[in-house]
C-alpha cells in the first residue's frame, strides 16, 4: 500500500509540474506567500524536495472542497421554519 501511495503522489507531482503549476506560481509570488512557494528558487540551502509543490496541491485541493462545501450548504440549506399556528385553546387548560 505504502508503494502505491507513493507512486500515486508521484504522478500527482508530475501532473501539477505539467499543467498547473505555471498558472499558480507567479501569483503565489507576487503575493508573497512563503508558505507555499519559494522566493527564491535557487536558494539550495533550505529546499526541502517536493514540500512547496506538495502545499500548493493541499492548498488547492482544499480551496477546492472548501467551495464544494459551501455551494453544498447552499443548496441544501433548511428554509426557515414557517410559524406554528396557534393551537385551540383547550377548555380543560384556563
């Protein structure tokens, strides 16, 4: 199991490489956001293989569900419940 777990992060590594990553960068960097993306690319000294690319799919894929979970809420939100019309007064309660 752990092989195949490695095999299928490998792959998304590479498919983010491939086709996301270009779209996301600059703005990352031109935010500032050192959390998860180097300011620095060159800077070899405090590069940890793979930890920023793997943040910017967690963060992606979070932001993701996030509004998956939100259009969720909205579309299943409970109406506000309607008033309850009074009830007869019993003769028995005064």
């Amino acid at each position: 199991m752990r092989l195949k777990w490695a095999d299928i992060k490998k792959e998304v590594r590479h498919w983010y490489a491939d086709n996301i990553r270009n779209l996301v960068e600059p703005h990352l960097r031109t935010i500032g956001f050192t959390y998860i993306v180097d300011m620095d690319p060159t800077d070899w000294d405090n590069v940890k293989l793979n930890q920023k690319t793997d943040r910017q799919i967690i963060f992606i894929v979070a932001f993701i569900c996030w509004i998956l979970e939100y259009a969720w809420d909205l579309a299943c939100a409970k109406s506000p419940a309607a008033q309850k019309a009074s009830a007869p007064k019993s003769f028995i309660k005064k």
